[in-house]
C-alpha cells in the first residue's frame, strides 16, 4: 500500500477518532454534579466514575489488546466502534449510578482499545518518517476534545442535562463509522505467527520496554501531582474570578494540546534522545512552583509552561515501544500500541491519589515540590533507556 502524507484523509479520520476517544474520557469530569443531582447520589459517588474510567483504561486495555492480537485490524476497529457506540447508548439510558458504573468502565476500556489499534493503523496510512506527527496528530484530536469539548458539553448540560452529553458523542460516532470504513486499508500487517496472550507480556522482561513504561509513569505521575488541583491553584492559590479561570483553562487546554503538536516534533527529530532536557526542564519548573506561584502573572506562566511540558512524552514514548515491537517483538505489535495509554493512565491515578494526601500535608503552593522529584525519576529512568538501548544497539543512530 502507498504510503500517505501526514495530513491524509485517513490521517484526519484517526485524528477525528481520537477527538470522540478524548471527548469520551473527558466528559464525566465537567458533568458529575448533574449526575449526583439526577440520580440522587452524592458528589463522591459521582466522582468515582472518574477513578473507574481511569481504572478500565488502564487495566482492560493491555488484557483486550494482546488477547486480540490475532484478530483482523479492520473488522476489530469496526465491532470496536460499534460496541462503543452502544455502551455510550447505554450510558445515556442509565437509571442508576449503578449502570452507569458499569457502562463507564466498558466505555473506557473500548476507549483504550481503540486508541491502540488506531495507532497501529497510523503506521500504515503514514509514512515512516511521518509516522511520529500522525501519532501526535491522533493525541492532539484527543486533545481538542478538552478545548472545545468540555465547554461545549458544559453548555448542552446546562441547556439538555447530562444525558444530552452522551448524545453528541453517539453523533460523533455515527458520523465516523462510515468515514473509517470507506478510507482505512483492510489489510493490516497480519500478526506475527506464534502470537500468544502470555507470550506477548514477555516483553516486558527486555529492560528498554521496562524502562520507557516507568519512565512514562513517573513524568505523568509528576504532572498530576500539580494538575489535578489546577483549578484550586487558579481560584485559591492566584485569586482568580470565577469568569476569568474558565479563560484560564481554555488556555491551559490550549498549552496542552500545543504539547501534543511538540511532541510530534519531537518524536521526528531524536525521539526519546531528545526527552531528557525536557524532563529536566520540567523538575526545575516543578521546583520553581512555590516561588513562581507567589504572583498571579508568575504562577500562570508556571501554569501554561506545566501544560506545554505535559504531553512531549507521549509522542516520543509510543513511537519507540512500537519501533521497538517492530523491530524486535513483532509478536507483542498490538501490546505495544497500548503503551502510552496504558502507563500514562497509571501515572495519572497516581499522581492524583499521592496529590490527594500532599496537599493536605504542604498545601496547594508546594505540590511542585514532591512533583519536581517524581519528575527527577522520570529524568533518571529516561537516561538509563538511553544507556540500555546503546547497549543492545551499539549502531549510532538505531535508537528510535
């Protein structure tokens, strides 16, 4: 099949698919209180859909991915999107936290599971030295689902309720369906003889997967320990209004999907070589926080560089665990896909839970602190895959 540019049609579809991914993910975050309203429960019980979500994302993801690998690329995506479909029906319908629980879990596991098989199929509608912006371009859809999906399923709350929410994302489905059955390649690299569900997980014995798993880990871990209470830090720690923080974290949103974009860059032009200065960056911004965080003009610029630090990982990460796959466990392809998603969740739910406990212990001001260490980890974790993969690949140059 001939390859594509990266702004391809079938290109822009999987960057469409990951704006229905990211606006899937994200909507319960700016809904929960109508939930707990119309289905009479208590905002924490509410709030749990989040953990839930987080929990069958990280989870279901890798266990559906490598017990599928054998399946057909094309027809899985098909029943994927439409068994989401349903479950986002289901969602839309539910008469209890209970079901909702429940459909939400469902829906994050197809989530993730659709993310790693578009990423399998960047790899073939993209060239191979486009491959690392069509895969920013699928993370930047998701992206743009927080800029423009979050307002915007504020607003159809406020007008329809929330079930309304879960509406638009069955609208976006329906209307991506066909686009990806007529423009994606049915055939995709057929899985590698020997495939095995076990077997697959025997890469996480090579030390490189290890290390780009933990690495990515600790940097989102390192975010989320600030992240998480951003909207506090607005409101509490820089006195913002009320009107002027919904701005704030349009612009945020903004930075954030900027990241996705760099990251694309980034992961053309040295990949994880390049991550190190970036990471380091990252811990003496962390570091900074509590200074920077004393004036509201000082601490947004710390704000708005975290959100443009956030995701240059994430670009980077997956490209390498997929060359890595590729070039030496092709029959761990579809486990590898699931890289970013899987150990980005895991440092995310983290992050939130350590960030839960310190700043009750430090405050809101000081989070950057335990933040920069984790984010020291990260750095540490990054230069010893740079050491391991020159030492399985003495060739300069080979590292991806």
């Amino acid at each position: 099949m001939r390859k594509k540019h990266v702004m391809s049609a079938p290109v822009l579809a999987l960057a469409g698919l990951g704006v229905m991914l990211g606006a899937c993910e994200y909507v319960s975050v700016v809904i929960l209180p109508d939930i707990a309203a119309d289905l009479e429960v208590s905002l924490s019980a509410a709030g749990r859909l989040v953990s839930v979500f987080a929990a069958g994302y990280a989870i279901g993801t890798p266990v559906v991915m490598a017990a599928t690998a054998r399946v057909p690329r094309f027809r899985f995506l098909m029943v994927l999107m439409a068994l989401f479909l349903v479950v986002n029906a289901l969602s839309m319908l539910a008469p209890n936290i209970w079901v909702l629980y429940l459909t939400r879990t469902l829906a994050a596991i197809l989530t993730g599971t659709l993310t790693a098989v578009a990423l399998l199929f960047v790899r073939q509608v993209a060239r191979p030295e486009q491959t690392a912006r069509a895969v920013a371009m699928v993370y930047t859809g998701m992206s743009l689902a927080t800029v423009v999906g979050n307002p915007l399923n504020k607003a159809i709350c406020r007008l329809l309720g929330w079930r309304a929410t879960f509406a638009v994302i069955l609208l976006l489905g329906a209307v991506l369906l066909p686009i990806l059955a007529r423009l994606l390649p049915r055939t995709v690299e057929a899985p590698a003889e020997g495939t095995g569900f076990i077997h697959q997980f025997t890469v996480l014995r090579d030390r490189r997967y290890s290390l780009c798993v933990l690495m990515t880990i600790c940097a989102y871990a390192a975010t989320y320990v600030v992240y998480t209470y951003l909207t506090p830090i607005l409101t509490d720690v820089l006195h913002g209004t009320e009107n002027a923080v919904s701005l704030l974290l349009m612009l945020v949103g903004l930075c954030c999907m900027g990241s996705n974009l760099l990251a694309g860059w980034l992961g053309s032009r040295g990949g994880v070589v390049k991550t190190p200065g970036f990471l380091l960056l990252q811990a003496i911004l962390f570091a900074a926080m509590p200074l920077l965080l004393g004036q509201f003009r000082t601490g947004l610029a710390g704000v708005l560089l975290m959100a443009l630090l956030m995701y240059l990982l994430s670009t980077p990460v997956q490209v390498y665990a997929m060359a890595l796959a590729e070039r030496e466990y092709p029959f761990a392809a579809s486990l590898c896909a699931s890289t970013l998603s899987v150990a980005g969740n895991i440092g995310i739910a983290a992050g939130s839970f350590a960030s839960s406990a310190l700043q009750e212990a430090v405050g809101l001001r000081n989070l950057g602190l335990p933040a920069a260490a984790v984010a020291l980890a990260a750095l540490a974790l990054n230069l010893a895959l740079l050491r391991a993969d020159r030492a399985a690949n003495p060739i300069p140059g080979r590292i991806s």
